[in-house]
C-alpha cells in the first residue's frame, strides 16, 4: 500500500487548510469587476474529505483554486482574507511558496484533462515528473514500474500502454483517470478535485469516482470535492460546505445537511435534483423570487 508523508510544514496542531474571510474580486471587463467570492470560512482536517456545492457561478470553483493558488495572475484580481495552509498564511504568498504548495501539499484534478495534460508529451513522463524529488528513482526501471504503480491505482489496468500513450490517443475517462494518477503521484496531504467527471457520461463517471475514492482511501489523504451534482458528494463527503451567490449560506455535516436543510437555498437546490423514482415529467427550477430572496438572506454557517 502507498501511503503519504504528509509532512507538516506549517504550525503543529493547525487544520490542514484553514480559510477565514476569504474575498475574490475578479475582473469582468475593461472597467468592470465582480466579488466572486465573499467571506468564506471553511476548515479542512487531515484525512477528512469535504464537498463544496453549488450551482454553476456560485464561486465554488474560485473558492478551489484560491486554496490551490491557481488564480489569475492580474492585479485586477484582489485576494483578501486568510487562507492558511499548515498554518502557513498564503494569502500575498510569493509565487515560488505556492509552488512548492502544489508540489508537495496538494494534488488537483479538473474537469477538462486535456487543458492540463501536455499534448506533446508521453503519460508516463508526465507521472514521472509528478512524483516528490525526493523520491525518485534513480534506477530507470524502477522509475518506470512506480509510474506503471500509480496509472494502476488510478484504475488504468494497462498501465505500461498508457505510459508510452499521448492525451489524444486516450479516451476522456481515461484522461481523467490520468489526471488521478498524477495529482496522488505526488502523495499529497490534499485531493483537490474540480468536478473532475462533469464532461463524463454516467457510466464512465461512476468508474471514475469509485476510483478518485478508492485512491483517497489508500493514500489516507484528505479530499475536497467541489461539484454541483448532490448526488456525488453525498456518496463522497463526510462535510459539505453550500455555496451561493460567492457565499457559503449552510455547512455541516453531509447527512445531516442533505437529510434537513436549514437554508432555503439548499432545500431548493435538493428539490432540483431528479430521482428515478419521480413521476413528474417536468424538472424543478428554482423560481427568480426565490433567488432574489437568497441573495438578502444573511448566510448561517461558519
């Protein structure tokens, strides 16, 4: 069994990641700007797995990749509030910090494989540059089978192919499964996953997140899971932050949350997703007086 080192940098006895009065202002045109996120407190422990959902524009996905430092580099994108990774404050971090953040502390996976796969460059090599310095092989067989080990656990049976393979010469599931491999590659204290089966029809997904959790299980790392869909965060989380309008508004934990709502919006959101038992032909929406009423609600968690 792999297991990972999950060296603490930061302060003893801190969260792994810790976010307090976390506010995104992004550009929207020449003159233009809008607050993205705002406010947002959210914890993540060791070993513990979140989900953070929302509806498409809630800021869920900025919220991901504040925590990963993936924003865009632009002095028209304001960063304020906390963000402490072991206890280690990023917020105004200098680039060089937020690298050895993506490393070694955090492991991310995205919706489109083919946006951070480099077309120009075998699987294997891409693993291989994944993996710690720290551990690399010097011995080039060894090398290769720890490459051949992680497309394995990442649900890849013919993992010696794959690693000679180019992104386009394999199919989207098995992209995704790729972008698995390298985010634990790197033995990560932290699984950042952004929707990472959205693009992906239903049988496929399924495949793919029994092999995302199957992976977190092995490694004992922990897992944020940032998604729309209730369904997979249920199956996933054990807490589960609710996103809307930039601001988390319910959190608790996952059963709970999903089993009885207190937000309005999140009873609303639960009422939109489709069971295979409804007899209704026709799907809810959430009504715009209702959103309205949302936006002037004072969120209740954190």
């Amino acid at each position: 069994m792999t297991t990972s080192a999950h060296e603490s940098t930061g302060t003893p006895g801190h969260p792994l990641v810790e976010v307090t009065g976390l506010n995104v202002v992004l550009p929207t045109g020449e003159r233009s700007e809008v607050e993205a996120v705002s406010n947002v407190n959210l914890v993540i422990h060791d070993g513990e797995r979140v989900g953070l959902v929302g509806e498409s524009g809630s800021g869920k996905s900025v919220t991901g990749r504040s925590i990963a430092g993936l924003l865009p580099t632009s002095p028209n994108v304001r960063v304020t509030g906390s963000i402490r990774i072991r206890g280690k404050e990023m917020v105004g971090a200098p680039a060089r910090d937020w690298e050895e953040v993506r490393r070694r502390t955090v492991g991310m996976i995205f919706q489109d494989p083919l946006t951070f796969l480099n077309p120009t460059m075998r699987i294997g090599r891409q693993v291989a540059e994944s993996i710690p310095p720290s551990r690399h092989h010097k011995d080039r067989s060894a090398r290769e089978q720890a490459v051949h080990r992680f497309l394995s656990q990442a649900g890849l049976p013919d993992a010696e192919h794959v690693a000679a393979s180019f992104p386009h010469e394999l199919s989207g599931g098995m992209r995704q499964r790729v972008l698995i491999a390298i985010a634990i590659a790197k033995l990560p204290s932290l699984v950042l996953a952004d929707e990472p089966t959205t693009a992906l029809d239903a049988t496929v997904q399924q495949h793919v997140l029994r092999t995302l959790d199957e992976s977190v299980a092995e490694l004992g790392t922990s897992l944020m899971l940032i998604s729309h869909d209730l369904a997979v965060v249920a199956g996933m989380t054990d807490r589960v932050y609710v996103m809307y309008g930039g601001r988390i508004v319910e959190e608790g934990p996952t059963e709970r949350v999903l089993a009885e709502p207190q937000h309005a919006y999140t009873q609303a959101l639960l009422r939109s997703v489709r069971s295979l038992t409804d007899d209704d032909t026709e799907l809810y929406s959430i009504p715009l007086a209702l959103r309205r009423q949302f936006s002037e609600e004072v969120p209740s968690a954190t």
